[in-house]
C-alpha cells in the first residue's frame, strides 16, 4: 500500500483544488494518504474522509515526516521548504511542478499553466498514476452534523429562512485587495436586494467582523452577519443552507461552490476559466479587466432576473 504526503499550498481555494487528487488517490490506490497543512484549514481534509492524518505546516519537521516512511510525496505547493522537506525525509518518488525553483529536487516533473488550478493538480496525479481524477470538487466534502446543526440553529435564532437568504462574502486576502469591490457598491446591492424581500447575510472569518460591521450599519435594512465562530466547517454548513452565494473571486467562492451553493462571482484580473466555481457552467460569472469597472447593476440584474 502506498502512504502518501501531500504538501498543500496556503489558501482555501487552493486547497479545494486539490481534494480530486486526494479522492482518486484513496480510491484508486487505497493508499494512505497525509498532508501537510495549515491547521486552519485542516479541518476540510479531515471531514473529507480523504486523509489519515496531517501536520500543522507552521509546527512541523523533517524528522517526523522521515519516521511516517512515506513512498511518495506530492508537492501541490512550490515553496523551497517543502521540496526540501520531501528531498531529506527520504521519500523515493517526489511529483511536484517544473516551475518551482527547487524542481531539480524532484524525481519526477510536471508542467504548470498559468495560476494554482484543479486542472493543474489533476496533471499531478496523472504524473502519479492516477487515472479518473474528479474535474471538479463539489460534494467531495462532507460537513459533519455539528457544525450543520450549529448553522440551522443560527437561522432559527435569527429568524431567517434560509431558501431566501443570500450570503454575501466580500473580502479577500491581505495580499488581494485588488480583487475587492468597493464597500459602498455592496451597500447599494444589498439595500435593493432586501427591498426585494430576499434576506442578505454579510458573512466572513471571526477577523472580518469589524470591517462586515462597517458595511452592515451603512445599509438601510442592517444585514445579519455570520462570522463562522465554529471555524472552517461552520463557514462550509452556513454556505451550504443558503440559496445563493455572492461574492468575489476568493476561497469563500470556491468553499460555496464546493459544498453546491450556485454562485455569482465578480472577477477581475484573474481568469474564471482557470480559477472560476466548479463546475463553471453551473455559476454565473461577472468579469471586466478591472474590477473597479463593475457597477452594482451588473450584480444584482444577475440575481433578480436571470435566476
């Protein structure tokens, strides 16, 4: 049986990109499977069923990963480290991409085009012998009963009926500001959103909530705001309930989609055919250039008349 390492990158999104390769990799090989993680993020895998253990990536070393004697190391993520870390912990066969800056450290290598993608991953696992990798990621993780519970509760506190309710992330990384739309762009789309009688929810990570806050009081009709407590899951339970996702190109959008929320992106630069929901076809997507260029007009016709 093979006992694989996966070095997983840092963001949700790319994450969710590579639970196909984790699927296929448990089903087809029945192999066991760890990765290196974010503890933040761990949780997905975990419900997922996908791995059989992880290491914390900011608490972690090379002896511990030389004591598992894993037989393959497949490297989703670029950084030095963690070629480094496959290369002395000894694993015999290392698959990660050509463009990495240690790639020499690799026993066998493959083309990347373009940004971190599933499409990308899926060649990941064709390289190790893979072959139905999942196209996209819906469905393949589980929310567990808890943190489902823990969400319906919320919609019950707060007297909402979730068939109507919309829930609108707006943020993005520190470093992705750039994919962000203006905050009074989203106070307009919400205020004609409720005067349209559908429930909007502001929702967002535990650090959001001062700047989700802000917009909410500039609104007429103050949006509820869920800010996830219960970590990553209670964010895929909530997502999940709702009738619609609305938001930017973020890990919240691929977390939306993941779980089989329909969502409305608005993109910038970035490109929604590498990057967009999955599958594409089932989410409506709004593109210009620059971002900036998007009016509050182009989001809410896509959700009051093209449903």
């Amino acid at each position: 049986m093979d006992k694989i390492i996966f070095f997983h990158m840092n963001q949700l999104g790319d994450l969710l990109f590579s639970l196909p390769v984790l699927k296929a990799a448990k089903e087809e090989l029945g192999s066991q499977n760890y990765s290196v993680i974010s503890k933040d993020l761990a949780p997905i895998l975990i419900a997922s069923g996908l791995v059989d253990g992880f290491f914390d990536k900011s608490n972690y070393n090379m002896g511990l990963i030389r004591k598992e004697k894993f037989t393959k190391a497949v490297l989703f993520s670029e950084s030095p480290k963690s070629l480094l870390y496959a290369y002395f912990s000894k694993i015999k066969e290392r698959i990660g991409f050509r463009t990495a800056s240690l790639s020499f450290l690799l026993t066998k290598k493959v083309d990347r085009v373009g940004v971190s993608s599933l499409l990308n991953n899926r060649q990941l696992g064709v390289a190790f012998g893979l072959k139905s990798v999942p196209k996209d990621y819906t469905h393949i993780l589980h929310v567990p009963e808890d943190n489902v519970n823990n969400v319906i509760k919320w919609f019950k506190i707060n007297n909402l009926d979730a068939t109507k309710t919309i829930a609108i992330s707006v943020g993005a990384s520190k470093r992705r500001q750039d994919k962000c739309l203006q905050d009074d762009n989203w106070v307009k789309i919400i205020d004609i959103l409720s005067e349209n009688g559908l429930s909007c929810v502001l929702s967002g990570a535990k650090w959001e909530h001062e700047s989700l806050e802000t917009i909410a009081q500039k609104c007429k009709i103050k949006p509820k705001l869920f800010t996830a407590q219960g970590g990553i899951l209670d964010s895929a339970a909530f997502l999940g309930q709702c009738s619609l996702f609305l938001g930017i190109d973020s890990g919240a959008m691929h977390l939306a989609a993941s779980v089989g929320t329909k969502c409305i992106a608005a993109f910038g630069y970035t490109d929604p055919l590498q990057v967009g929901p999955m599958p594409i076809d089932k989410h409506i997507i709004i593109k210009k250039e620059n971002i900036k260029l998007i009016r509050p007009e182009d989001i809410i016709d896509s959700i009051l008349y093209k449903k």
